[in-house]
C-alpha cells in the first residue's frame, strides 16, 4: 500500500520524543494535544525504561494505544535502511500503512520518512511544543525552559538550525 500525500492526523511516536516528555514530567501535553489520537509500538515501548510506570499507565488507560509488530518484518525493514533502529523502523512500517504521522526527533529516521513518505510524516517535539504554544496549552518562556530541561533529563540532542527556526516561529 502506498502512503497518501497527505496523513492522518494520528501521531505513531518513536522512544525520542516520549522520553523528552516523560523525563521532563511534560507528558500531560502530548497527551492532551493527541488524545485518543496517539499510537506507540510495542518495540517503542520496550526502548522506553524511565518513567516506563508513567507510560504503562496511559496504555492501561487507553491514552496510547500499543500495536504489536511482527520483529520479521521490523527487521527486514532495519537491514533494508541501515542506521534505522527497531522502534523508528516499526513506526515507519505502521505510519506507512495507514498513513499516520511520526513523532520522532532522530535526523537519521528523519531522512528515511522522507524518502519513503514524505516530510509532511515527520512530527519533531519542537512542532509538538509549538502546536501547545498555538493552542494556550503553554506559554513561550515555560517552552523554552522545557527544551533546556529536555536536554538535561532526557538527553534530547537537536539540530541548532531547527532550533533556531522554531525559536524564530514563536
């Protein structure tokens, strides 16, 4: 099946982008702005080990929902992009098939969605913050000390000119 040119806006989140919102206690956003619209993989979820209490619980109440992926075709889909790990190449695989967005801030994963999709697939956390901004989730000043937390609890590493330009959009 072949992607649309346009996705759903269903969000398949990799470990990077849940794990700057786990380890910075900011995951009420990415809850709120995707409610009943968020999807992880069960490889994701096993890439997740702090705060993984907060995430289990979420599932269990039907905040995420998980999706099982077979390992074959995650691994065959690896081996066909190399530098693409098990949760990014499980979330490509379903993002592909049903046409959904992926939230994933790895510049490697980034390249392959789009080659194989398109960049209109690709959700970073700064696009996630600056939709909360957007909304009155949260305001300018609480986001920005939100990244420099990002950085330091959750080793979030970013692309200085992608920093800039969502620094330039608020």
């Amino acid at each position: 099946m072949t992607a649309k040119l346009i996705p759903e806006n269903i969000l398949i989140s990799d470990a990077t982008v849940l794990i700057n919102f786990l380890e910075t206690d900011s995951f009420p956003l990415l809850l709120r702005l995707y409610k009943g619209r968020l999807h992880i993989t069960d490889i994701v979820l096993g890439e997740v080990v702090g705060k993984r209490d907060v995430l289990n619980n979420a599932i269990k109440k039907r905040q995420i929902a998980l999706h099982k992926t077979p390992i074959e075709m995650v691994a065959h889909l690896g081996k066909s992009f190399p530098g693409l790990d098990e949760g990014e190449a499980s979330c490509l695989m379903i993002a592909k098939e049903k046409s959904w967005k992926i939230a994933t801030d790895d510049g490697a994963a980034k390249n392959y969605i789009k080659k194989e999709l398109n960049s209109l697939y690709i959700v970073t956390t700064f696009d996630i913050l600056a939709e909360c901004i957007g909304l009155g989730y949260v305001k300018k000043k609480e986001v920005l000390l939100l990244i420099k937390e990002m950085e330091v609890q959750a080793n979030f590493i970013y692309n200085k000119d992608e920093y800039d330009a969502f620094v330039r959009q608020l």
